[in-house]
C-alpha cells in the first residue's frame, strides 16, 4: 500500500514540476484556403482569338478543348466543298448557256433549253454565294468560340451554385408544372 502511495505522489509532484515548468509549447494554428488562387491572364481570350484566325482551330487547341478542332474544320470543309462543287457547275451551266448562244448545241446539256440553262446558272450561283458566306460564318464562329472559351475558361465554377428542373404537380389543375430552381450556398 506505501508502494502505490508513493508512486501515486511521484507522479503528482512530477505533474506539478511540469506545470510549473518554463517551457511553453505553442500551437500554431493554420487558416485552411479554401478558395483556389487562380492567376487570371487576362491576355489568354485574345491569344485563343489570335490562334484561331491564324489557323483554324489552333485556339481551341490552346484552350486545350481539342474535341471541338474537327467540328471546326468539319463544318469549314463542308461549306469549302459546297462552294467548290457549286462553283463548278454554275460554270458548266455558264459555258453551255455561252456556247448555246454561239449556235453550239453539241454540249452535255442539249437536253436543256435556254430558259432551263439560266435558271440552272442562277441556282449555282447562289449556292455558291451561300456556301462562301458559310466559310466566312464558321470561320468567325471558330473565332468567337476560341475567345468565349478563354474568357470563361478563367471563372470559379463550383459546387455552391446550382441549376436543377423541378417539376411538382398543380393542386388546383391536376396538371403537371414546370419549373426551374436557381440554389445559391454561402
């Protein structure tokens, strides 16, 4: 029984010696950041607007969205190739209507009267005008997007923000209403 007393008395007078001690331990509390630093280059749009004028889809390609480069030279390619291919038969339909004119009536289109061969020409040819202002819309269209691209590219999306449909039952009409639910948390 002395025996525990005694270590029951070592350890408080060891316990006392320790709280009377000098030595201070300090914490030292650290502010978690929540908040991501981002360093927003406000230069970035305009270089993704430049790459993209220079060559087509390059800005895409530096927004790093590379899945939209063959949409951009798909939809160009194809107005290249509506044009191309409008362009040439307006000029056939052009030459034959020419010739027909000199007294030739020894062209692929001697099946076509003159009147068929001005109307043929006429559709070509705007065709052709329509497919020459699609190149130059998705050209600009490419351009456009490069630079919406970098400029959103820079905000801070998270989850605090939501968008969510929400479709809940009328209780007077029994019919069924459509709504949209905009949740902000702070």
């Amino acid at each position: 029984m002395h025996k525990i007393i005694f270590i029951g008395l070592l350890f408080f007078v060891m316990g006392i010696g320790r709280v009377f001690s000098q030595e201070k331990t300090v914490e030292v509390l650290v502010a978690k950041d929540t908040l991501k630093s981002n360093d927003i280059d406000p230069l970035t749009p305009a270089k993704a607007a430049f790459y993209s004028a220079v060559l087509p889809g390059l800005g895409q390609a530096y927004n790093k969205k590379y899945w939209k480069i063959p949409l951009v030279y798909g939809a160009i390619g194809t107005s290249i190739y509506f044009f191309s291919d409008s362009s040439k038969k307006y000029h056939q339909y052009r030459d034959a209507y020419k010739r027909r004119l000199e007294g030739y009536t020894d062209d692929k289109f001697s099946y076509l009267d003159n009147s068929r061969l001005i109307v043929g020409q006429k559709f070509y040819q705007r065709n052709r005008d329509l497919s020459a202002l699609f190149i130059l819309g998705f050209y600009v269209l490419n351009i456009v997007d490069a630079n919406v691209d970098a400029a959103l590219i820079q905000f801070n999306v998270n989850e605090n923000l939501s968008v969510k449909p929400n479709i809940y039952p009328n209780d007077v009409t029994s019919r069924t209403n459509v709504g949209l639910t905009f949740n902000y948390t702070f």
